[in-house]
C-alpha cells in the first residue's frame, strides 16, 4: 500500500477534488491517493474494494464533462505523481509513459528524436496522457493524424478485480478482439490506466500557418467545406468567431482581426514543395470566398496564433467568470447552418456565447459564458445546452467530438442510442468491471430504460451548481 | 465548520478564475507535487471555500496558502489574466492579522533600518568565519566582513540600493554602477533614509508595514530622474507602490522605476568596447520570476549579455528557482525540489556560468553549487573601462 503522506483526507483536499475543468460543482473525494506505480495503483484499488467504495481515476482536472467528478465520496487515485518516460524507441517511433506525464511533456521529451505525440487538446500543456485515453482526446492536429486511440498501441490498465493486464501489443497488432480499442475512451469506467505504448510521429519537414479572416461566418465555414472538397487535408483548421477573436487577442496580442466575423486558422504540412502548393491553393479559395489571408512568417509567429488558439476556453473570465463548453459534432456541410442556430437558441436564453472549434472535422465548441451568481441563471443555461444538443443531433451529428460524455452528456445518451445500444454499451462496461466499481454514475444513464431525456435532475443534487 | 472568515479578497477578482487549469504547469509546487492544493487553481478554489462557502482557515489551507512562492509565474499563463499576486497578497495580510507570534512581524523590521541591518550583517559575518552558523542549511551566503563605499558621481539616474543586497552584496552594485557609469551617466544614490522596498513584507501580508518602507522609499529617491533597480525582486516591488500606496504620487514614481538591463539595452553603443571577451565561456540566463512574470521585462537581460558573452536560454519557460524571497528559509523542502528542476534545466544548456538578476536566486542556486554571476558582473569584467 502507499506510504502515508501519499494518502490524503483533509476536508479542503477532498473537496479541491470534487471538480475538474467543468460546469460541475459539488463533487467530494473520499479518500485521496498519490501512487507512483502499477503496484500501488492495485493496493488502491485492494483497499477501495475492501472498503465497499468506488475508485475514481484522475489526472490533472482539466476534464470538460465532468468524468473525473467524484460521486459519493469514491476513492480517488490521482497519477499526477506517476508521470515518468518509462522508455523511448526511436526506431519504432513509440514510447512506454505512465498516465500522469503531462501530454506536452512528452512531445518535448521526444523532440530530440524528431518525434512527438499527434494527438494535441488545447489543454495539452497541462493534461495528462491517462486522461488523453481515457477521453480518446483529440485537437486541431487530429484532423490529419486521428485522435488517441490512433496513437495508443498498448496500455497497461489495473481492473477492479485488482488484476495488472495489457491490452494490445506495443511491437505489433495483437491477436484476437481489439481489446485495446474498446478501452481508449471508457473514460475511467473500465480500470485504471497505469502504463501507455504511444505511437509517436515524425515531425513534419515543413509547415505553413495561415490566418484566414472573413466578414461573415458563413463565408468562412464555405471555405472550410472548399478545402476539404479540394482534395486537401490540411494538419488542422481551426474557426473562432469574433467574441472569441476579441477575447484572446486581449491576452496574446498576436494580431487577431479583432473586427472580422471569424477567423479560420489553416495548418498544412509535408514535404516543402507540397506545403508550398497547399497554401496556395488554401490561400487563393479563401480569396475567392471574400477572405483575407495572413501566412505566419516564423515560428514565432505561428506559435503565437496557436497559442491564441489553444487558450481560448481560458480567456472566457475576461467576459464572464463561468462557462459551459459544447462539444457535439456535426456534418461539415452542414456547419454553418448549426452555428446559426447555436445564435439564435442563445439569443433567446439571453446568454453570451464564444464559438472556437474544430471546423475541419465539424466539431463544434460553442461556450455558453454566464455568471453563476446571477440568480436565476442556471436553468436558463441547461436550457440552452439541451437546444444546441438537440440541433447538432437533428443535422445527424453526435453528442461528443473529444471531450468525452462524463456526467455532462449522461442524460443524452437517450438522444442518440437505443435501449439495446445502451444495454450493449453496460454489458461491455461490466465485462471490464462486473461491479461498476470504476468511475460510477458517469457517461451510461442509470437504469436500463432512460426514456425520459430531459431529466437533468437525474444528476445528483447539488452537482450543476 | 468555524466562523464565515473573510480574505478581504476582492469578489469580483475572487470570481476571476474559470478553473480552466491552465495554470497549472506553470506553478513551481504543482509542478513538484502534482497536487492541487499546491497549484494556483486549487488555491483560489481554498480561498473561495473560505471567503464565500464559511470553510476553516485550518492546517490545510494554511499550507496551501504560505507554500506559495509567490513567483507569479501563474500570471502570464492564464487567458483570462487573473491577478493571482493580489489574490494571494490579500490572503496573507488576512492570516498575518491572525499571526501575532510570526517572527517575519519583527524579523523583516531590522530591514528597514540600514544601521541595523549592517551591524547584525557584520556581526554574522564573523560567526560565519567561527563555522558557528550552519549558513547553506539556513540558505544563507558568506557575507563580506568588509564593503566598499558606493559614491555618487551625478544626478542623470538614481540608483536603488536596497537593504540585505547593499548589505551582503555590495560588490554587485559596485559592478553595475561601473557599467551605467561607462555609458556617460552619473548616478545618483539613495540617502541613509532608503532601504528596504517592502517586498517581503508585502509577502508576508505584513502590508502596512511594507507602506510605510514604500514610502520611505519614495521620499528618498526624489526628481524625476530614472530610478534603475539591479535586483528583479525590489524592482517589481517598486514597480507596484502605484498599487500599494494607492496614490497619483506612488503611481508617478513606478512609472520612474526600471530594471537596469532596461535601462541599459536601448544604450549598448554608448558602452566602451570589449576588453576581455570572456564569452568563451557559456552563460545560461536565469530569468527571475519577478522580471519575468511580474515585470514582464527579461528579454533586455540577454540583449545586453548576448554583446558580451555567448547567451543560451534554459528551456523552463521561465518556472521558479524556489528562492522567493524568504522562501528558501521557510519552506526550504519544497524550494529545494523546485530548485532541482532548475538544476537540470541548467544542466541541459552545458553552461558553465549563470546570469541572475535577483539576488534571491544567485544565492539560492550558488548554495546548490552553480556558479552565478549578476549579468552586469560580467558586462562589467568585459567591458574596456579604459577605452
């Protein structure tokens, strides 16, 4: 078992950790744990077992939906101390990390090799790759490279049996089910993860950025829909609408048109002569839709438009001190009429709403902006989301690109599956963890037959705050 | 559950943060801990618990709180520019009210008196030379027995001399007042009245007295000549009387003040040429988190090196030394596990030499056995100051 200054249960601790990244509040921890091993991660899991109480993985809290919110007082095992390269092969390209390396951490460990880790959340800075899994996380780069899942030949995962198994082959495909596969995204409800394999990626010889600016958000996501219908796939692009333009341009001054109606950030990268020509063309269908293009000169230019990219779900306090960040995803084609009505459902709750997303692969990521304080408030919010939800689903899209369904999407699920998807979903779930001993009451609506789809009070009392 | 206790923290900058954790790899004590209690997030969220939800001021927060190193390296990083130095200044002067036995509330007033601080200075030089002092243990340097007396030579800029960097590292300030001096320009010095800005004191939360130092400090630095501060702590101190002393004068007397690698950047070609290149030599520029987060101004630092010296950048972004002022002496497990993280960042650039502008952390890392120079030290052996 674990050392006991790596064992916590101090009330402030145990509440710190009743939240993550998300709209939830009201979350406790049980007792808190620090293992830095496989070992000690089973002695958890033995001890939560022995005293007939949940466990709840957890990184480093940057979660969007509430996965890592701790429900009932579980145990909670935070990996944020098991955060060690185990090993690199550069020749393979992959590596052995534990679950609490931070996600950034590792491109940076690996880029003497010329090598890094694809999958890159707008929170990669702090996230960690155990979360990474158990979301099967994405970003802007996802586009071209795919998410988590692509990049995980293995992981080492502690069941709730109290068993150390690994599923998948780090040297190779394994034999028999993709075991592996159904475990990246299980978001914490099948074991804990305590060892990743990591696919990691050649860095790309060339790269071009270019800041596409436009006077309407129809004639931007037109161009998202030009570029890919020309055949390319560019490594990201990226849309963020003039409320958020405006908010991170405030913190990096990179140069963000503050006054366009959205920009769309373009990334392309190959070989030099192949870059080179996607620009172009990138460049010139902008052009033909009324858009102006900006090309990063340097680097530091680019880093610098990435960096307003990726900290734009940070910048909301600038406006309103509280957020509720979507995440659904709809049909390309069909974005830029979603985003419409993203405007006219918030329009009529009388809320803010900040819109920055994935537009190459139509995830969206409207942030409705309120201020918890404002009395009333809440419903209004609830209702809101459910409207966004329901019009990404009417276009034939899904609740979730990334961020994992947790407790946020929960009650959902009814929108999307049938009784007998979501009883085909529990039983996969229990062929993991028979008990439902790991991560409870999230991402499956309690019950076999959740018909009842605007139940949000299912969600325990006190938890949306 | 206590009594409801209030931080005295501003609510509107109390519900400033989204808790969007984007702080968090830019805490030096999450960074070694990994726990959230120990970042800024979690912090703010314990100051919250307190001030708005009636928690106790207990062990834990207390904790969480005071092993803060203050580094505001959190600042920078977070999009939606929450003034965490002032969240967390507002908390310590609420828990310094509660905390009549701190020895900080006696210790840091010897600062404010130049005779005082000498005397002891001096005296402690002497126990040191006797070996009766455990002086790496308690962070401490080796004092100079003897100093050598700064003079005035003009009135084109002030120079800020400060209480313990005067007291046990006046070389230093002898070398920059050689470098700014070389430029054409004569300096001024600060009287007997002027001596400790009040950083630690503020630190503390002991901020009344840290206003009665600010304006101490004002009153002896008159005009409006440039005042040049060589020591990143004390400069953003001076930088901050604006905010502390809350009037139209303090705020004019910041906008005077400037780290002296400001001053001196846009002035290199008024310098004499190289004497000695002892550039074969690597120097790995440590930035201060207090020129770097709270001035914002460390690019000037290897400007004006990178003349004189071959300058490599650690690839830290810039995370804490773990010396924070007193820090190293309160907290000295944790500052020394964040130091080891400086260490190796050290250690990958190959240099032999580092360049630090705050005296905290020259002595900090020196005490770790990195040899560190104040970078005008070594523009100052450079230099040809006969040419």
């Amino acid at each position: 078992m674990l050392p006991t200054d790596r064992i916590r249960s101090a009330s402030l601790e145990r509440s710190l950790l009743g939240r993550d990244a998300s709209i939830f509040e009201g979350g406790r921890a049980g007792p808190v744990c620090f293992p830095v091993s496989t070992e000690e991660v089973q002695g958890c899991v033995d001890a939560a077992r022995r005293h007939n109480r949940a466990v709840v993985p957890r990184g480093a809290g940057t979660g969007l939906a509430g996965g890592a919110v701790p429900l009932e007082e579980p145990l909670v095992v935070v990996t944020t101390k098991m955060n060690r390269l185990l090993s690199v092969d550069a020749d393979r390209r992959m590596a052995w990390v534990q679950p609490g390396m931070i996600n950034l951490d590792l491109s940076r460990a690996t880029a003497p090799y010329g090598l890094h880790f694809a999958p890159d959340p707008s929170s990669q800075q702090v996230c960690s790759l155990g979360g990474n899994v158990g979301t099967n996380a994405g970003g802007p780069h996802c586009l071209a490279h795919g998410v988590t899942s692509a990049h995980v030949l293995a992981v080492e995962v502690v069941l709730t049996s109290g068993e150390a198994v690994v599923l998948g082959e780090s040297d190779g495909w394994a034999p028999g089910l993709d075991l592996r596969g159904a475990y990246v995204g299980s978001e914490g409800m099948m074991g804990i993860t305590t060892a990743i394999a990591v696919r990691l990626t050649p860095d790309p010889p060339a790269v071009q950025t270019l800041l596409l600016a436009f006077d309407s958000v129809d004639s931007a996501a037109q161009t998202v829909s030009a570029v890919i219908a020309d055949g390319i796939v560019p490594a990201a692009i990226e849309m963020m609408d003039n409320n958020i333009i405006r908010a991170v341009e405030e913190f990096v001054g990179a140069g963000f048109p503050t006054d366009a109606a959205a920009v769309v950030i373009v990334e392309v990268d190959g070989l030099p002569g192949g870059v080179a020509a996607e620009a172009d063309r990138v460049a010139e269908l902008a052009l033909g839709l009324g858009g102006s293009v900006r090309r990063a000169a340097d680097d530091n230019e680019r880093a610098l438009l990435w960096k307003g990219r990726k900290s734009a779900f940070g910048a909301i306090a600038r406006i309103k001190p509280n957020y509720y960040l979507h995440d659904t995803v709809v049909p390309r084609t069909r974005l830029a009429e979603v985003m419409k009505q993203v405007y006219e459902i918030v329009e009529e709750h009388e809320l803010q709403v900040m819109n920055v997303f994935h537009a190459g692969d139509g995830n969206l990521h409207p942030m409705l902006l309120f201020d918890r304080r404002e009395p009333g408030i809440m419903p209004r919010v609830h209702a809101a989301g459910a409207a966004i939800i329901e019009a990404s689903l009417a276009v034939g899209g899904v609740l979730s690109g990334e961020h994992g369904i947790g407790m946020e999407k929960r009650d959902f699920m009814p929108l999307m599956f049938s009784e007998a998807d979501l009883d085909a979903q529990a039983r996969l779930r229990r062929a993991f963890d028979p008990e439902e001993m790991a991560n409870p009451g999230k991402v499956l609506p309690t019950g076999a037959s959740c018909a009842d789809v605007n139940a949000l009070d299912k969600v325990p009392e006190g938890v949306w705050g | 559950m206590s009594a409801k206790v209030s931080l005295g923290i501003d609510p509107e900058e109390l519900a400033s943060c989204v808790s969007c954790g984007l702080c968090l790899p830019h805490c030096p004590t999450f960074r070694v801990t990994g726990e959230e209690w120990a970042s800024p997030r979690g912090r703010i969220s314990a100051m919250r618990e307190v001030q708005d939800h009636g928690a106790a001021v207990d062990a834990a927060f207390l904790s969480s709180m005071d092993t803060c190193v203050q580094c505001r390296g959190c600042e920078p990083a977070c999009p939606s520019g929450v003034p965490f130095g002032s969240l967390m200044e507002a908390t310590q002067a609420s828990l310094a009210r509660r905390r009549w036995g701190d020895w900080r509330r006696w210790g840091f007033r010897v600062l404010g008196h130049r005779w005082l601080l000498s005397l002891l200075s001096r005296t402690l030089a002497i126990v040191q030379r006797m070996r009766l002092v455990p002086s790496k243990r308690l962070g401490l340097p080796l004092i100079p027995l003897a100093q050598e007396r700064l003079r005035a030579s003009g009135d084109d800029v002030w120079l800020f001399t400060g209480c313990v960097m005067d007291a046990w590292q006046r070389s230093t300030h002898a070398a920059v007042k050689r470098v700014v001096e070389a430029t054409g320009a004569g300096i001024s010095l600060p009287g007997a009245g002027a001596g400790c800005c009040g950083a630690l004191s503020l630190h503390a939360g002991l901020e009344n007295h840290a206003r009665a130092l600010a304006i101490r400090t004002m009153g002896a630095l008159e005009g409006s000549a440039p005042i040049l501060v060589d020591s990143a702590g004390c400069g953003a101190a001076l930088k901050e009387y604006g905010e502390l002393v809350g009037t139209p004068e303090a705020a004019a007397f910041s906008r005077r003040v400037m780290d002296v690698h400001e001053w001196l950047a846009p002035r290199l070609e008024e310098l004499p040429g190289v004497a000695v290149r002892s550039s074969d030599a690597v120097v790995a520029v440590h930035d201060p988190c207090h020129l770097r987060h709270v001035q914002r101004a460390h690019h000037p630092v290897a400007e004006v090196l990178a003349r004189f010296a071959t300058v490599v950048a650690l690839d830290d972004e810039g995370l804490c030394c773990g010396a924070g002022g007193a820090y190293a002496a309160m907290q000295p497990e944790l500052a020394s596990s964040i130091r080891e993280r400086k260490l190796e960042a050290i250690e990958r650039t190959g240099a032999q030499i580092v360049a630090s502008a705050n005296p905290g952390c020259t002595i900090h890392l020196a005490n770790a056995g990195v040899v560190v120079r104040h970078p005008l030290e070594i523009v100052d052996e450079a230099i040809d100051h006969d040419g």
